[in-house]
C-alpha cells in the first residue's frame, strides 16, 4: 500500500514551527505543496513558546554579525506587522534597562553593542530624567529602549496556525516521532498517534523534513538515519521561575537591570501581561530534568534582586506564577552561543533542515527565522 505523502514535514509545533509553516504556505515555491505540523502534545506551543516573558526584543544583548541580533532585530519589524495586519494583542510598551554609576560603563558598552546590531533608537536617561517616567526605579542611569514591547504570545501562534491552516496546512498533535529513514527521494517518518493509552502506528514520506523540535531537537535528530550522533549538539536544560507580584503595577515600562555576567540570562526584570498584571523573572538555573513547578522558597532571593532597583519590593506580595525552561547550547559557565539553523545537504542528507538552541529571542524572530528557512529550502 503507498505511503501517504507531503512535500514538507515540520517537526514541532511551537511558535517557530507555526511561523514556517506559514512562511513555506505563503513562500512562492511551497505555496501549493502539501505541508504538515507534527506535533506530539495535545496542541501547539505547550512548552517553551508558552513559558517566557512574552517580550517583542529590540536585538540589543547579541553578538554582532551574529544570528540572533540579525533575526531578532528583523523578527521585531516582521512581528509588529503581523501583530497590525491580524489583530494579535500587544503593546509597544518600550523598556529601561538601569544601572547605578559603578557599572556606568557597562551600560555604554550595551548601548554600543546595540548601535553595533542595528538597534538605533536608544536614548540615555540620567537619573532625572528616569525618576520623571518611573518614580518607583532606583538607579543612577538607563538606557531606553522604545521599540521593545510585550504580546499575547497564545494569541500570535493561534493567529499562524488560523493562516497556516488557510493555506492547506496540516495540523497533526498527539503524534509522536519515532524514527526518520531515508528514502531514495526524501524520507520515511514513523509515528505513533494518540495519547498513549489508545495509540497506532502511522507512517508517512516526505520530501523535506525540518526538526524545531526546541527542547526536544537533540533527542529526535539523533532519530534520523544519516545524521552524525557526534554532530549532533547537546542540548542544555536552563529553567526560570516568574512571581506574579500582588499589587498595583509600580511601572509603565519594562524595567530591566543589566545582563548576568555569567550569561545565562538577562537578570530578574519585571514585565507586565496584556492584562497589566506584574511579574517578575526569569532566573536561570541549569536543571537535569523538566520540572515546571516553582520553588516558593526562592521569593526571598527574587526580592533582594529587585531591591537593588525597587526598594519598596514586598516579599510577601511576590507568589509563585510559572516556570519555563530555555533550550541552551552553552553549558554552564560557558558563553552564550548563537542558534544553530542547519541545512544537512552538504552533510550529504538532502532536504534535512535541524534547527538548535532557538532560545530568547526567539519568540521575536520566530518569522525572520522562518524566512531564513524558506530561503534554505528554496
């Protein structure tokens, strides 16, 4: 009996998942092929798209010339645009990124940094003029930032399905991939179907096969037939815990302290929802295991952080909201490293396209990302 067949299958269906889907839908040479989303959870985005700040990056923090600042800093304009053209929920918000006069430096350094990626809007506040926007900030100086902004990150990957969907895209959740083989064109893709108590196996052929598997692309490329195990990168499990914060929002903006010099993270910053509602977070803790639970015990610790730039931060009024956990390819200790977005043609397995450590900014690159993908394919 033949194999159903897709000239695309694109393994994941997180918020960059969804974008390729899209991008390929609506892309010249894809727009009439038969694509589908394979997903293993119950609907999209159940893990690292769902479990962030919800924040539209400007493309400040990365190296130059790197991926991120390049697909971050066109993913933001893409973003906006869509979000416009399809009503997705957000708000341009803007961001501070403060710091008191001992560290005056490194904030100019991250205010060239930015310059450097393309980022040209940043403004230099003293502390002046940062008490007038935000009387609740203690700091010497901060560095503006107002083409940052926050999104109804459900509400963006819902809209790329919806379009997707449009475009004859398939949508296949509680499918899990168990095997990729190699086929004389393309490749043959074993699943199972269902929910693990009532399941059956399925198999189908495509033509092109893309892993943004996030958290679990390390594991399913080691699945497929005629990728080197030694290439493959090890992926790294870095969690973050966020604490709603009981009481009226002290801020108009996104307030954020400068990056961790271990280069985990961006520091405890505060973000609002849609709703307007406060958090704190992330942290950044590199873990052996996925757990989403959120330790009540680190409130003390959140609080002392945010004092150094809200001193009327309460302790008590920061309770346990979420956690998510960022797909790093740099071990602890390590400098942080660029996303990996690999077409294996070379690597002699053609019409395979991996996709590694597409942690922050993610979210805000996801349709830059997904053009690049288009153009690889292409």
């Amino acid at each position: 009996m033949a194999l159903d067949r897709f000239d695309v299958c694109i393994a994941g269906a997180g918020v960059i998942g969804l974008a390729i889907a899209l991008q390929l839908s609506n892309s010249r040479r894809f727009s009439n092929k038969a694509i589908v989303v394979v997903e293993r959870e119950a609907g999209f985005g159940q893990h690292i798209s769902s479990r962030n700040s919800e924040v539209i990056h400007a493309g400040i923090y990365y190296a130059a010339g790197s991926l991120k600042a390049r697909l971050c800093l066109r993913g933001k304009r893409l973003l906006y645009e869509h979000c416009q053209q399809h009503g997705v929920g957000y708000r341009q918000l803007g961001k501070l990124i403060v710091a008191g006069k001992s560290v005056m430096n490194e904030l100019e350094a991250l205010r060239l940094k930015g310059l450097r990626n393309g980022v040209d809007d940043l403004q230099w506040l003293d502390r002046r003029q940062l008490q007038q926007r935000e009387p609740a900030v203690e700091a010497d100086y901060a560095l503006l930032s107002p083409s940052t902004g926050i999104i109804d990150a459900h509400a963006y990957m819902q809209s790329l399905l919806r379009l997707a969907q449009n475009n004859g895209v398939e949508f296949a959740p509680h499918t899990e991939i168990k095997a990729v083989t190699r086929a004389n064109q393309g490749f043959i893709v074993d699943t199972r179907i269902g929910d693990g108590n009532n399941s059956e196996a399925y198999q189908f052929r495509c033509d092109y096969f893309v892993n943004c598997a996030g958290l679990d692309a390390g594991s399913l490329a080691r699945k497929i037939e005629g990728v080197n195990q030694q290439t493959v990168p090890e992926i790294h499990l870095c969690k973050g815990d966020y604490f709603s914060y009981s009481a009226a929002g002290p801020f108009k903006y996104l307030i954020y302290p400068l990056p961790e010099k271990n280069t985990q993270g961006l520091g405890i910053h505060s973000t609002l929802d849609m709703a307007g509602q406060v958090r704190f977070g992330p942290d950044s803790e590199y873990v052996d295991e996925r757990n989403y639970d959120v330790n009540p015990s680190k409130r003390e610790i959140f609080a002392a952080a945010i004092a150094t730039y809200f001193p009327a931060i309460s302790a008590g009024k920061l309770q346990p909201a979420y956690s998510g956990i960022r797909p790093k390819l740099a071990a602890r200790g390590e400098p942080a490293a660029d996303f990996i977005i690999e077409n294996y043609e070379e690597k002699g397995t053609p019409g395979l396209l991996q996709l590694f450590g597409i942690e922050s900014p993610g979210l805000t690159a996801s349709l830059a990302i997904a053009d690049e993908v288009v153009q690889l394919l292409s």
